[in-house]
C-alpha cells in the first residue's frame, strides 16, 4: 500500500531564512504526489503538484519541490520564509485507484522573528 | 466563488446523538470524499463518492454513513457518535478526472463527550 512519511513533526525556521521539508513516499509505479498547506482554522490549500516531467515544481508563495525518484522524496523548499508561512504542511500521493489521497503525519512550521 | 461548505464548523455533542455534518460544493465535481484529521496520524479517508448514488468506503468507514442523492451535497452522518469519533473533519471535491486537484472545505471539529 501506498505511504508518506514526513519525518519532521515540528520544525522552527528564522523569518528570511530557507526552508526544507522531507517527504518521503513508498509507491511501486510513477508516484502523482502533492503538497498542502493548512494554515490555522483553515482548510487545505493546494501548494503545487507533480505528476510527471519536469522534477522541480513551482507552486504558489514561493514555493517549490524536487522529485527525486532514487531517493523516494519530493521535499518541499522555500528560499526565505515570512512570518505568514507559519502552518502545518502535508505531503500526499494519489493512491493506486485515484480515489483517495494518502497524506503524511504532517510537520508544524514555526517562524521565529 | 468556487468553493466547498461545511456546516456546522464546531459541534459539541454525547455518546449516541445522531448527527450530520453537511457538506456542499459549488463546482459541479462528481467526486467528493470525507477524511478526518487526528494529531499524529494526518488526514484518514471515511468514504468517498464517484457521483450522484455512488459511494465506497475510505480507511476508517466504521460509525459513519454517507449519501449521495444529489451531485452537489455529500452529509457525513453519525448514528451513534461516541467519543473516539471526537476529530476534525473534512469534506473535499474534484471533478471526475483523478489527477485533478481535490479542493477541501475548511473542516468541522466535532467533540463527542
């Protein structure tokens, strides 16, 4: 069965500084994975995707991601981190059927001034 | 404005009083889902539909019911709510293309006293 594993629950990043987080994934065939961003009391906002081609995906607020496929990931990054990026980020891949994402345990971004 | 409802947004509630948390879409999408979201655990799928009086069970189905009699409402029904049921909830969309990006409501979070 399909699964993501965010490895980092917590993670306290300096406002202006770079941001990465891991995801990694367990998938036999072509992986269509996704990121998320749920800021607090708020639904989940689609960050970006990859389906195939490129590995590097733009996403919106300035984010991106890298598909690595010998290395199960597609971590997620941002150069300089603002105080509004705080939330909690959720990696996910399209199960086998298309009928359900399957999401990491998530990791709670905390922007120290 | 393109978007998913939930209602309520919070509910208190006790061991076995039947309940419904609605869940509407105004973007004509023939596939709509329920997860819910437990602290260490992400986001669980319950059920999930296809379209109008098709639905299937997710990961966790057990102590819910769902319906699907029209193309735009998908309630999430507890009949007995007990108190491992207490979680945040989500309903999502998507149009009928798997590889289309699910838009979630903004969450319900239900405590079961």
């Amino acid at each position: 069965a399909q699964s993501v594993t965010q490895p980092d629950i917590h993670i306290t990043v300096s406002e202006g500084a770079s941001l990465e987080l891991r995801c990694n994934y367990s998938y036999g065939a072509t992986p269509y994975l996704f990121w998320y961003v749920q800021s607090p009391g708020q639904g989940l906002q689609l960050l970006l995707k990859y389906f195939s081609g490129d590995t590097l995906v733009q996403g919106i607020k300035g984010f991106e991601a890298e598909f690595k496929r010998s290395q199960s990931s597609f971590n997620l990054r941002k150069p300089s981190v603002h105080w509004s990026d705080a939330a909690e980020y959720f990696c996910a891949v399209l199960n086998t059927g298309f009928q359900k994402l399957v999401f990491g345990t998530g990791t709670r971004l905390l922007v120290s001034p | 404005e393109a978007q998913v409802t939930q209602n309520p947004r919070y509910l208190i509630t006790v061991t076995g009083k039947k309940l419904t948390v609605t869940c509407s879409q105004n973007m004509n999408h023939e596939y709509m889902s329920w997860y819910r979201q437990d602290p260490g655990l992400g986001l669980r799928q319950i059920y999930y539909s296809m379209n109008v009086e098709v639905t299937d069970k997710g990961d966790v189905p057990e102590g819910y019911k769902v319906s699907r009699k029209e193309k735009r409402n998908f309630p999430l029904i507890l009949e007995s709510p007990s108190p491992n049921q207490t979680s945040l909830y989500f309903c999502a969309s998507r149009t009928g293309t798997e590889l289309n990006e699910q838009f979630f409501g903004p969450g319900t979070r239900l405590t079961v006293l």
